[in-house]
C-alpha cells in the first residue's frame, strides 16, 4: 500500500519516514511479521511478532543509524562519528558506518554484555568502556565529541534517529493493517515515537502500549509529571531500554499517541525470554521480550481476543546474562525448587530423601548435607537441595511428603 500524505508541524511526519525507508532500504531487512499459535493460545490473543532480531546487527537499531548516517555532510564522514549506547546501537552505529567508509568511536558502560561488546568491535567500530550506566557512557562520549570534533550520533533524541525507526511502521501497517493492538519496548522513546508517528496518522483506533522495565521507567514517570523527568538509574536484565531520561522530542511524540506506558518487572521479563526460547525457538533479549511479558502477565488490560503485535526489538543476549535469566524464569514457573530439610544425623536418611524426591519424579541437581555449619541440634543435620521439577504443584507434594516423614523443612 502506497503513503500519499505528509502532516506539517510536526517534529517527525509520515513523510520523514517515508523519505527514510526509500533511503535505507538496501541496507535493512524488511523483517516479518509471523503469526505466533503459541502465544496466542497462551495469551488469549491473536500474536503477532515484528522480528526485528532478524536484523544484521540483531536488533532495529541499524534502521535509524543508517538514517542519519547516510544523510551526514562530506566533512562530518571525514571527522568521523561517536555515540553512547548500551548495545544495539552501537551496533547499528558501527555497522552503518563500516559499510560508509566512516571512523566510529563507541562509548559503552562498563557493564555491558560481552556479545553487545564483541558485536561492536566485529564492524570496525573503536570500542571505550566507561561509567556504571548509560548516563555516564552519554556524558563521556559527549567529551570526546567537542575534543576531537566528531558528530555524535544519538541513540534515540533525533527526528532523523525517530524517522528511521518508525520504518517499522510502515512495514507493520502493510503487512498487518488489521492489528487493533501495537505493544513497543521503551527505553528513551525512539522506537515507539517513530512507530506511534505512523499506526497513529494511518489509523488511530490502534491501541499502543509501551512497556518498561520497573527498575527504569522513565517514560512513565515523565508522562505522570507531564515533562521529561530524570530518574536514578537502576540496574536491569533490560538493559537496552533502561535509560534514565527521556528525550525532549520523542517525549512529546509518545505524549501525542501512545495510549499507555506499563511496566515489567525482572522476573517477568526473564519468563518471558524464557517463553521465546522454548516456545518459538527465538533468542530474544531482556529489552526484546518486555512486550510478551507485559502480555503474559496481564499488564494490559482488555486486549483479549485482539489482534495484538508485539516488536521484538533485539535478540543481542550475552550468554551468561542468558543463563542467569533462564534460571530465574525456571524458578519463577516451579521447574527449579531450593530448599532446605532439617533430618536426623543417622544413616540412611539420605537415601530416604532421594527416594522421596524421586517418586514424584524429580531430579536431584545438587545436594549439600551440613553438620557444623547450620542451625541444627546436635543429634541432627541440615540438607540443601537444588531439584528440577514439574512445577509448583510437585513442589508442594513433595514438601509434604518430606513432612509426612516427619522431616522439618526451611
């Protein structure tokens, strides 16, 4: 379907985005939009996911980087570029600039997964590492701008960032014009105010919902006082969304047309990671999954048996941070279950337990049985269990099961 309109007066029109896709389209992938049955039949809904973890660098960033990349000045090319960024973007900076032929300094927190990093690193980019947050790493690279007179590249607080972004909206309502719900990741606004600037001009009975960690929800707290407002930075499994103050022209963007900012929290966004990887086979970041754990956890209101699209915005996990996650969403469902059991320091107790356990058909991953170092009376022993179950409900049998036996559990 062709776009025929602009709007004036507006810090990003339909038309920015417009001129935006025509000039980036040789170096993005117009990525799906798939139908997802699993999620649907889990959430009540009709699902559908904006894969932008399809990308080359693994998230949408490369979209509003080639943008303002390819529209910089001879001169600026020859200086070369920087930015902050906690990962995607220096990404989509980097890779936009290797493919111009441009020098790109990236400045990342100290923090950073190591995939973000090395991903980084792999498109030529010069990698600095500094500050505990976003906030420090922006500060940082806006000094190492005026001192060698490069051009910073914004993460999210640029119209021609905002314009390349909302490329995804155009590709949303053409592949699925019929969607009654749009739910968009939010860190400082970028993705959402681009995407907003499109669903909402075209039709503005679409519902849109941002979602942010709880640990950093800057763009709710700013739309509560009704200006842009700093909050402390917090730290997240989230971390491509977690910044501590919003932009000054996305935050009137997502003012005009978002209808509501909710927020997750982290053991919501580590099931919903959780969910992407065991369901749908996609390996998503914490950023990525906030939309379907907002979903999952009844977060938005009235949004069953709705035609609901989710943008998955990034799929950059570090493996470790990945681990952790998936262990906390285990935990979370019941499939991992610790604790401890008072027993009687005489032979054979060990065996009763594991018997126990194993008749409700759970595994035994490690086991630690202390005499000197715990709470128990003399005569008797303290054992700590870690066990791969079936879920709360087998937790709870085999609790009473051990207190059955007469066993006191802590």
């Amino acid at each position: 379907m062709a776009f025929q309109w602009a709007k004036a007066g507006m810090v990003v029109s339909v038309a920015d985005i417009i001129q935006a896709r025509q000039r980036i389209s040789d170096f993005v992938l117009r990525t799906p939009c798939a139908y997802s049955q699993k999620l649907s039949m889990l959430t009540s809904c009709e699902v559908y996911l904006k894969l932008e973890n399809f990308q080359m660098t693994g998230a949408y960033k490369q979209r509003g980087s080639f943008n303002k990349i390819l529209q910089l000045s001879d001169t600026e090319k020859k200086r070369g570029v920087i930015t902050s960024s906690a990962g995607n973007h220096a990404q989509g900076v980097a890779y936009a600039s290797q493919c111009n032929g441009i020098d790109a300094t990236i400045v990342m927190p100290r923090y950073t997964p190591l995939s973000k990093i090395e991903g980084t690193r792999e498109f030529q980019a010069k990698v600095i590492l500094h500050g505990d947050n976003y906030e420090e790493a922006f500060q940082k690279a806006k000094e190492l701008k005026k001192e060698h007179g490069l051009t910073f590249v914004h993460p999210f607080d640029d119209p021609v960032i905002i314009a390349g972004q909302g490329t995804i909206g155009l590709e949303l309502y053409e592949q699925r014009a019929d969607l009654e719900v749009l739910v968009i990741p939010v860190g400082g606004g970028g993705l959402i105010a681009g995407i907003a600037t499109v669903i909402k001009e075209v039709n503005p009975k679409v519902r849109i919902v941002g979602v942010q960690a709880e640990m950093m929800p800057s763009m709710q707290k700013s739309l509560a006082a009704g200006k842009v407002t700093l909050i402390p930075s917090m730290h997240t499994i989230a971390e491509g969304i977690a910044v501590a103050k919003v932009g000054k022209h996305t935050f009137p963007i997502v003012k005009k047309y978002v209808d509501e900012v909710v927020t997750v929290g982290e053991e919501e966004i580590a099931h919903a990671v959780m969910i992407l990887l065991e369901r749908e086979k996609k390996l998503v970041e914490g950023a990525g999954a906030a939309g379907l754990a907002a979903l999952c956890h009844d977060k938005i209101k009235g949004v069953h048996g709705k035609r609901v699209g989710l943008i998955i915005s990034g799929g950059n996990i570090d493996i470790t941070l990945l681990s952790r996650i998936l262990e906390r969403g285990l935990l979370q469902e019941g499939r991992l279950a610790n604790f401890k059991v008072v027993v009687p320091d005489r032979p054979g107790v060990l065996q009763e337990l594991s018997s126990i356990v194993a008749h409700h058909e759970a595994n035994i991953l490690q086991i630690s049985h202390n005499r000197a170092f715990s709470s128990a009376q003399l005569e008797e022993a303290e054992v700590e269990f870690t066990l791969e179950t079936k879920g709360h409900a087998s937790i709870r049998e085999i609790m009473a099961s051990l207190q059955k036996k007469g066993f006191a559990i802590k």
